[in-house]
C-alpha cells in the first residue's frame, strides 16, 4: 500500500471521527487494523521501500455494523511486533485484497450513515423553522389584531375602510407661514425694522418649493399694492405677489431666504379622497397667537354648489369642486393646507359654510398656481361647447348611464375643430366619468399639458378624440 493512499484513508476517517462522533456508533478494532498499519511503519527492508515515522496502535472507525474478522485474517502472516519478518509474496496480495473489501466496507458505510444523519438533520431543522414560523404567525396576528381594535376605537369610514386619526404630518408645520399687510404710518418709506403694531393679519399659507413660493387664498389680498410679511417658525420675510386667481381664489407669493425652507411639495399630491377619510389642516385664527392644528374628516370629496348664487365675492355661483370637510375651520385660516394621513397634500382651506370647511382640490390648486408662478395671471380653459345635463322626470328619475349631450357648439372653438357635433354625448375626459358639467370644469383646470382626450357616443357609436384647449 501506497503512503499517499494510507495518508489519504488517515486524514478520511481522522474527519469524520472529529466531526461526527456525536452521531455514530463507534468500533474498536484493536490488532486486527494495528498490526494491517504497523506492517507498513517503519522497516528499512520493507518491500514498499517507503518510511512511515508516525505510527499509533489505535484506530478509530465509524460504522452501524460490525467488520468482519475475516476481512483481517492474514494478520499473524505480517505481525512485525518486534521482529523483521516480512509477509510473502501471497500474503502481501492477500493483504491488497481484504485491503479494498474493507475499504469498500468503510465507504459503503460511511455514505449511509451521512444519509441517515442528513435526514436526522433535515427533521431537526424542520422542528426549528416550523417554531420559528409559529412565532412570527403568532405575533403578526396579534399586532394586526391590535391595530384594527385601535382603529375600530379611533372611528370607521363609510365603504368598510378604517381610519385611525393621524398625527402631524413633519412637513405641515415648517412650511406653514402666516402673512400679514404693513401699515406705513405718516406715509414713511417702509425699512426693514418695523414694530408688531404695524402688522395686520390677513391669513394662513404655505411654503411649495425650496425657491420660497407660497400659496394662500386670493381673498386675503386685498390690495396688490400694499407691502406684505410673511412669518413661520424661521422668523420673518418680505413677500412680493407673484400673481392671483379670483375665480379659483389662489395667490401665489415670493419670499427670498438665505437658509434652506421646508416646503409642503407640489409634486406630492392626491386627488382620489374618499369619503370618511381622516384629514389635517394648520392653520392661525385671526387674533390668536398661536397656529392651530385641527384633524377631521372627508364629508364629500367633490362638493358642488352650482345652485348657490351668491357663492364669492362677486355674488356669482361656482363651477369648481371642493373638498368638504369636518374640521372646525375659523375667520383666518383661509390658505391653510389641506393634508392626508401621509402628509400628502390634498387641498387648500378657502372658506366656511355653515359648520362646514370648503378645500380647494390639490390638482386644481397645482395647475392654478404654476401658471401663476410662470405667467402672473390664469385664463381657464376655453373648450366652445353648452352642455345640456340629462333631464330627470318620473319616468327617469334614476339616470343609467353618466354622460353629459352637447346642446351646442361655438364656431371655430376647440371643441369645433376637434370634429365634435351637436348630440353628441360625452360620456368621458381624460379616462374619468363625467357625470355634470363641474366634472367638465374640474377636468379642464387640472390638465397642464392644454390636451384633453374625449371618450363619446355619436348615433350609437362609440369615439375618441383629443381637443386642444385654448
């Protein structure tokens, strides 16, 4: 035998004596291996003409049978204790022989055992996990659990869905200004340094963007040539309009600040509210010190008041929808924003009916004041079309289907040269449903792009086209 093929079955069972004892059955086989090994140690005249200068005289191997005896039965033919007989010629083939029987035996085995083991190791492992996944089941369901008795707790909105009352969006009370006119007493140019007495509280706003922009309700302006100051929690800021919109009643002003703003951002808006759902607003009542923070609900995210005639200032009515809320809503807080649960903004405080507060939508209020901040003015878009609403009788008390018939259109509008037609039926814009003629309004202030895509029925038949807005 080889020194590199005994080395090797060394090392082998060396291991796995070392690693898997734990697991095993273990057999001594006294003289039988250690006169097999010592007949290979060290004699100068060994055939094999190789030197083994480590030797032991116990073996250690792993099995889950007994070897044979017979495996070993030339062992008295080569006994070396102490003397130099050499085995012979027959005894030495003899000796290869069982050599690989037993070899084979001890591979044979060693696999099966590891099988064996592996399966032992498999079904521990799955004791484990399944605990393990107990554990993580057990303690999921038992915060889920918790949460929805909170939210129970806290109040349910209407189509199944929970809401629990939020906490102050992070955002809402950095970007939150107050603004205020500056008397100039004796007419005096005004300076930078002026007194508390020469303020007047004209209402609430915020910040939208890190360049200082800031949005509030039109009607807290009440003249373009008075000189203003803007305060939030960073201290205070000559402000400049940039431009105003009365029919959608939206400001957009300019501060100029060397330290970075926090801002409620323009870009992070919704526009799918549901009814029930909680809400938040920051704002300052008119003679108070302090900004107050007031949590409510949505009463109906798309209130409409085409029948109230004395809606604004001018004593006309308004086509434009609002956010109808719970929130105690007082005398200044007009421009405060309107958040969701998540900070996302969702409207603008303009007004007060009732016990009621009016939010201007955030995607209206979007459109609104970019063109503000870039143009200075906003001019609604122009479609050239009368719309005549389906007519309830008893008969037809419960309209079907949702849709709006052109009554009329204007020559060379953009309707008109978008192909459209008397008797049409515009069933939707820019894949919503249009059920009245405020949908036709809330659509046509919240497109940036001046495109609008038109879903109809001309006699029967089904159309699409796109208009270009004027």
């Amino acid at each position: 035998m080889k020194k590199s093929k005994l080395s090797l079955f060394k090392s082998i069972v060396k291991y796995s004596w070392r690693t898997s004892l734990f697991c095993y059955s273990t057999i001594f086989i006294h003289n039988s291996v250690n006169n097999l090994l010592n007949s290979y140690n060290d004699k100068e005249k060994c055939v094999y003409k190789h030197k083994i200068k480590n030797s032991f005289d116990l073996f250690a191997t792993i099995s889950l049978k007994t070897i044979p005896i017979s495996y070993c039965s030339c062992q008295l033919a080569y006994n070396c204790d102490n003397n130099n007989v050499l085995p012979t010629e027959t005894e030495y083939n003899n000796l290869e022989l069982f050599k690989r029987l037993f070899f084979k035996l001890i591979q044979y085995e060693y696999f099966i055992i590891h099988k064996i083991v592996g399966c032992i190791n498999e079904s521990i492992i799955f004791v484990l996990y399944s605990l393990a996944n107990f554990y993580i089941y057990f303690h999921s369901a038992f915060f889920n659990i918790c949460n929805l008795l909170s939210k129970i707790y806290h109040g349910q909105g209407n189509n199944g869905m929970l809401y629990a009352y939020p906490n102050i969006p992070y955002n809402i009370i950095n970007s939150f200004v107050t603004i205020h006119k500056i008397y100039e007493h004796n007419k005096i140019p005004l300076k930078h340094d002026f007194k508390n007495d020469q303020l007047e509280y004209m209402g609430s706003g915020f910040i939208y963007d890190k360049r200082g922009h800031i949005l509030t309700a039109a009607h807290n302006i009440t003249n373009l040539e008075d000189k203003f100051v803007v305060k939030n929690s960073n201290g205070l800021y000559f402000a400049t309009v940039l431009g105003l919109h009365k029919g959608s009643d939206v400001c957009v002003m300019k501060i100029n600040s060397k330290e970075p703003l926090s801002y409620i951002s323009l870009d992070k808006i919704r526009d799918d509210l549901k009814q029930g759902e909680p809400v938040v607003t920051y704002g300052q009542i008119q003679n108070f010190d302090k900004e107050t923070y007031s949590v409510g609900i949505v009463n109906h995210p798309k209130q409409t008041f085409t029948m109230f005639e004395n809606f604004n200032e001018n004593g006309q009515t308004t086509l434009y929808p609002f956010i109808q809320i719970s929130n105690p809503i007082n005398k200044g807080m007009s421009g405060s924003p309107l958040l969701d649960q998540h900070g996302n903004l969702v409207g603008m405080i303009q007004k007060k009916i009732d016990n009621y507060g009016l939010a201007l939508p955030a995607n209206i209020l979007k459109n609104v004041a970019i063109h503000l901040q870039n143009n200075g003015v906003y001019k609604e878009p122009f479609l050239g079309i009368v719309f005549r609403e389906k007519a309830l009788t008893i008969q037809n008390s419960k309209p079907l289907t949702k849709e709006l018939k052109i009554s009329s259109i204007l020559p060379n509008s953009p309707a008109a040269l978008a192909s459209l037609k008397k008797e049409d039926i515009i069933s939707k814009m820019n894949n919503k449903d249009i059920e009245s003629i405020c949908d036709v309004h809330e659509i046509l202030n919240s497109t940036s792009d001046g495109y609008i895509n038109v879903d109809g029925i001309r006699n029967g038949k089904k159309f699409k086209t796109q208009i270009k807005l004027w």
